[in-house]
C-alpha cells in the first residue's frame, strides 16, 4: 500500500473509531485514478480525475449537477476531460485578441506549433487536459472531505515556453455541508510579478425542467460586448441591457434560439464579499458563490439542438487518455442519458475578464490582478444545491 493510501486507511479507521460508523457524516474513496468524496447527510458524491484534477460528477440524491457531453463511463472521462466537469482554464480562461499577452509592459509571443495554443484567437489556456496534477493530501473528518492536488507549472517546458512565469498551482477540492468548494492557490516562484488570468468553466444542468423552463439570478451590474470574434474589446454596457429584463429574474425562453457567451463584472456582493449566481428551475436550483478575488464571471449557454442520425462518432477513441485505471460506474442513478433539450449553463468564475492581460495593457482594464514574487495568491468558489 503507497503512502496516500495508508494515511486515507488510518483516516478513516481514526473516524470510524471517533464518530461510530453509522454516525461518521464525511468519507472518501480511492478507486485507481478516481477519488470520491461522500457527505451522507446530503446524500451528495463528488467524483475528482485526479490526473486531470476534475470533479466530473456532483451527485445530489442520484442526480448529476454537472452536465456530462456523452460521457457514460470514467474510460470516456478519461480520454476528454476538457469538455465536462469543472476544468481549470489557465494560465488564462476564455479567448485572448492575439496569438501573444502583455505582463509587466512587456510582449510575449506564444509558439503556436507547439501544439498547445490555438491561433489566431487563443481560448482556454492549455491547461484543461493537463494529466501532470499530483494528489498531496486528502481526507475526511466530522466537517468535510476533501482531496488536494498541485501542478508544478515551472517543471513543464511546453508550460513555461509559453508563459515564462516559473509557479505552482494547488487545488483543493472540499464538500461540506452539500456544497462543493473549490479552493486555489497559486505561488509565484518567478522574479516578476506575474499576470493571473485563470477561470473556471463548470458545465451546470438541472434535472427537473429543461433549459426553456430555466430562469437565471444574474447580480452583475456591468456586461462586457464582444467583437466579431467575441473578444471583449473595452466596450461596456448595463446588463440589464444586454438581457432586456431584470438580471435578478431572466427567463432562459427568452434565449432559446440565442447563444449566451458573454462576460459581466461588478457585482453584487455580500458583507464577505461573494457574490451569488443561480439557475433554477421547476423545484431545483444551482448556485455559483465566488469570493472576492473572482471579479467576473463568464455566462455561456448554447441553444440546445436535437441530434442529427448518424453523423455522431465516438469521440473518446480518437485521442489518447489522460491516464489508465479501472471502470468506475458513474453515480447518478437519475436522468441519464440527458434528453437533447434539457441543456445547460456555465457559470465560469474568472479572475478578470477575457483577454484582461491585453486589454490591461491597452488602458482599457483595471483590475488585473498580479501575485508579487514569491508570493501567493488564494481564493475560493462554491457549487451548491437546493430542491434536488
């Protein structure tokens, strides 16, 4: 037995012989390259890709909170890891106006033959399928379980070649109380002050309605129109605006044959200074809480479309997997496979709007953040539940 899985034994021997068995609230399980955290009282599953470090299911009462694109197994989780769960966008989220970014008043071009950076529009950053995370700790105890993983970005030369800031990344994922927190920290190991630009992209559903039924709480007060390439380009305008109703109360009907890409920012905020997104619909909702230190988030939602016979292929073998290990049955017991309408929200929590760096450089964005060298950075965000 290695030494992750001797601590996570003695842990839970420790709380067995502590709590009782039948009273221990909080647990975790190790199958091969999958982690699952378990809060008995919520009846709620987080399953994490290690390897990839990606909660592909939050499981509450048999239904999935994370919307799956045709995933039925952990082998299909495996080989696209990027298009579902809740992945990591850095070392910059959403699209970039060039194949380069400004830092410190300085032009770094990226090597787009690399292979890990699109052009002439960059999107996503290229850490998504990143399979380089190692687990440094996890747990469970009387208030939650939890599972911590780090990337050292500076021992990667494909990383560091296209953005030469030497740091580490440490992700914690928690789940107390139902609610799924996921916690970073970034240190930055660089003699510069580095950029951060990262976001997250949660792919969100509910199970009781489909997305025409769907309304959304949208506290923002500011969006930010992009250009023919839907890059934000300087250009702001009141949310209200942009939704054509009340941002507390938008009725997804009103976007069933429109996309939802867009980026908001001044928000709403309480005497912690989070704020709340919720989509809700027949008895469910789902909430996105970011902490402070998040000042946007990205709403995306495609118009749901019904599936063309025959022209579906099996993505998951034309790439190759993240990592190798067991067949894990997915959890959810309720609602799969998703009918073709149901649909879904992303609520991405982002440290600065699309293409901050370069806007910032233009004069054009105030509030991109940077970490001081040898210094951190750390902030959270939360996934939570009701009605499900």
């Amino acid at each position: 037995m290695n030494k992750l899985g001797l601590k996570i034994s003695l842990c839970v021997l420790f709380m067995a012989t502590s709590y009782g068995c039948a009273a221990q609230p909080y647990s975790i399980e190790t199958h091969g390259d999958v982690m699952q955290l378990r809060d008995v009282g919520n009846d709620t599953v987080i399953s994490v890709l290690t390897p990839v470090n990606n909660p592909y299911e939050m499981v509450v009462n048999g239904k999935n909170v994370i919307r799956m694109a045709n995933v039925k197994s952990v082998d299909d989780m495996r080989a696209r890891p990027n298009l579902n769960g809740v992945p990591l966008m850095a070392p910059f989220a959403n699209q970039l106006d060039e194949p380069a970014f400004y830092a410190n008043g300085k032009k770094y071009y990226f090597d787009t033959e690399l292979g890990n950076i699109r052009a002439p529009v960059p999107i996503h950053g290229y850490l998504m399928n990143a399979s380089t995370w190692e687990v440094i700790d996890s747990g469970a105890d009387a208030n939650s379980a939890w599972v911590t993983s780090k990337l050292e970005f500076y021992k990667e030369p494909d990383y560091m070649a296209q953005f030469p800031f030497a740091h580490v990344l440490t992700v914690t994922h928690r789940l107390s109380e139902g609610a799924l927190e996921v916690h970073t920290r970034i240190d930055n190991l660089s003699n510069e002050p580095m950029p951060n630009a990262i976001g997250y992209h949660p792919y969100l559903q509910l199970t009781d309605s489909v997305r025409d039924d769907w309304t959304l709480n949208a506290p923002a007060k500011t969006h930010w129109p992009g250009d023919s390439r839907n890059v934000p380009s300087g250009v702001t305008q009141p949310a209200e605006d942009f939704w054509g109703t009340d941002p507390h109360n938008i009725p997804l009907s009103d976007f069933s044959t429109r996309l939802i890409d867009d980026v908001f920012t001044d928000m709403e905020r309480d005497s912690q200074g989070r704020a709340t997104f919720t989509m809700s619909g027949k008895q469910q909702s789902v909430s996105i809480t970011i902490g402070e230190k998040y000042k946007t988030v990205l709403i995306y939602s495609t118009v749901p479309r019904p599936p063309r016979e025959g022209t579906r292929r099996n993505r998951s073998t034309d790439v190759t997997p993240v990592s190798t290990g067991p067949d894990i049955p997915l959890s959810a017991t309720e609602g799969e496979p998703a009918p073709w309408n149901r649909g879904f929200i992303a609520l991405e929590p982002m440290v600065g709007i699309n293409n901050s760096m370069n806007l910032a450089h233009k004069g054009l964005y105030d509030e991109l953040q940077y970490i001081q060298p040898g210094e951190s950075w750390e902030e959270s965000f939360w996934i939570s539940t009701e009605g499900f």
